[in-house]
C-alpha cells in the first residue's frame, strides 16, 4: 500500500512502516527475508517497526538459535537503514502451556532491547522523539501492558491518567513533519479527542488490527465484502471476534483534521502462532506494509473522516 502526503520541508522522505510480525520461529524466517528483499530493492529513507515484533516471549525464553536469527536480523537492518520501532502487548507477554497470558516485561528487555539498542541504527522509542532528518521528527509511544489487556480495544480512562509519559509531544515543533508510532489506534484516537498532545503531529502510524486478514491471496474476499456492503473490516479485532461491524474504524486511513491522520498499518503475520491451529493457514494471506512518502508532487491520499 502507497501512501502520498505533502511536504514543506526541502527534502522529501520515504519510509517503510510494517507491523505485527509475531515472530515465533522457523515460520517467520521467510518474513525477515522478505522484509530484507524490500529494503534492498527499494530506495526507503527509514524503516518504522509498529509493534508486536514477538508473537510472545516464549521465543527468548525457550529458543536460542531462533532468538540469535531475530537479533542479528536486527543487527542486519540497522547496518542498512535507520530503523525506529515500538512494542507492544505480544512483546511484553509470554503465552504458557497452560494458554494462559503472563506479563513478561523483564524478558523482553534484557533479552531483546537492550541487545538491540546496542546496533548501529535501532533506535527503540520508548515515549520519546528524535530528528530522522531536518525538518522531520519521529516520536514513539508505547502504552502500559495494564492498559492494553485492561479492556478488549485498550482503556481509555487509564491511558489519559498515563497522558502525562507524553507530554514530551508538546515540544514538537509546527514547522517539522512530525510523525508518531504507537501500536493501538484506538490509543491514538482517544489522545487525540480527548488531549491536545497530538496537536503537533502530522501522522501516526499504529498495527495492531492485523487490517490485512482479507487480504486472500487465493480468493477476491475483498471484492465479496465490498458487495456485501462492508467497507471497512478486518477478520481480527482487538476483542478476538470475527464480526465485521467491530472494525469499521480499525482500517485504513482516518483524517481527523488537515494537519492530523491516522494511518493503520496491515500485519506482516496475519494469522499469528497465538492463533493456534489458524496459524498454519497464514500462507493464505498476503504480507502486509506501508509505503509512506513525504513528497512535493501534488498526490492524493484516500483519508475517511475520522
């Protein structure tokens, strides 16, 4: 998926956003290699990572050499490109023999962050922004795990008691294009209607609602959906039902105002190992990216009203 906006900065600026890889293993690999083949054959300025890079921490837990492949992947890409990434729910959480989901923070960072904030080029954004190039910034923030698994979609009342992590926004500049990653869009919609934290960012960037599950590769669903009369929809929500009217505003592209969009990023791993058995079936689907670019040319970009 192409995305055009205008700049007003001198240079122009193209970046490559992908989300929910849920690595697990063996069946992930082809996905890495997929993202490196990207890279290479495109001219991208940046790479954004939105989120749930793990499927669970079981994988640094129990895996070494699987682990090894995930951090010299890493290590791989900040040697090529500058790569700017968040985490999310899946990252923080270890899925047990039990099926039951633990919170696992401790795992995550001294096991995987702080391996890779030691590359050239990862920069992880943990609520705070740096200078991509003159004239555009990049902001991350990352949302309690109390907040994500609190209510199915995130709670709401619990992020604007956490607003204060990032107030750090408020010093963005309004002559920058100043572009924000956070997992949840439903996190991003709630700062911007009920905060003035977003006033200053142009686009956000969010996954999470793994929008590409329609996208079959063996089967128009999307063209049986749209004569269906169902616009908007993804087969997995943050609740986990397969019920197209609780995704009508969790794909796509919003516009909340001129200055202001919210862009949803498709998953890499549509059906992810959590799944279980659905997981096998993920061949079916097809990878899903962003190509984001700031550019002079006059282009347009489809943008519902938020």
């Amino acid at each position: 998926m192409r995305i055009y906006m205008d700049t007003k900065q001198e240079q122009e600026l193209k970046a490559f956003v992908i989300a929910d890889l849920h690595f697990s293993g063996k069946k992930e690999i082809q996905a890495l290699k997929w993202i490196i083949k990207m890279i290479s054959n495109h001219a991208f300025d940046t790479l954004f990572f939105v989120g749930d890079i793990l499927d669970d921490t079981g994988i640094l837990r129990n895996d070494k050499k699987m682990t090894d492949i995930l951090l010299d992947f890493f290590q791989y890409l900040g040697q090529v490109i500058p790569t700017y990434l968040v985490y999310a729910s899946h990252d923080q959480t270890y899925y047990s023999e039990k099926k039951t989901w633990h919170q696992d923070e401790e795992t995550l960072k001294y096991q995987f962050l702080n391996k890779i904030s030691a590359y050239k080029g990862i920069y992880i954004l943990e609520n705070q922004t740096k200078e991509i190039k003159p004239g555009y910034t990049i902001s991350g923030i990352i949302p309690s795990l109390k907040y994500a698994v609190n209510k199915p979609d995130g709670d709401p009342e619990l992020l604007i008691r956490e607003s204060e992590n990032y107030h750090f926004l408020k010093d963005l500049k309004y002559t920058d294009e100043n572009i924000l990653l956070c997992h949840y869009p439903l996190a991003i919609e709630d700062l911007k209607y009920q905060t003035d934290l977003l006033d200053k960012v142009n686009v956000s960037f969010a996954g999470n609602t793994h929008n590409g599950m329609t996208q079959l590769r063996i089967f128009p669903l999307e063209l049986l959906l749209n004569l269906l009369g169902e616009p908007n929809r993804g087969l997995i929500t943050p609740a986990k039902i397969i019920k197209f009217a609780n995704t009508a505003n969790l794909r796509g592209i919003t516009k909340f105002d001129d200055d202001t969009n919210l862009i949803i990023t498709p998953a890499i791993t549509s059906l992810a190992a959590c799944t279980e058995f659905l997981h096998y079936f993920n061949w079916m689907f097809y990878k899903g990216y962003i190509d984001f670019h700031y550019t002079h040319e006059k282009k347009k970009m489809f943008a519902k009203k938020g």
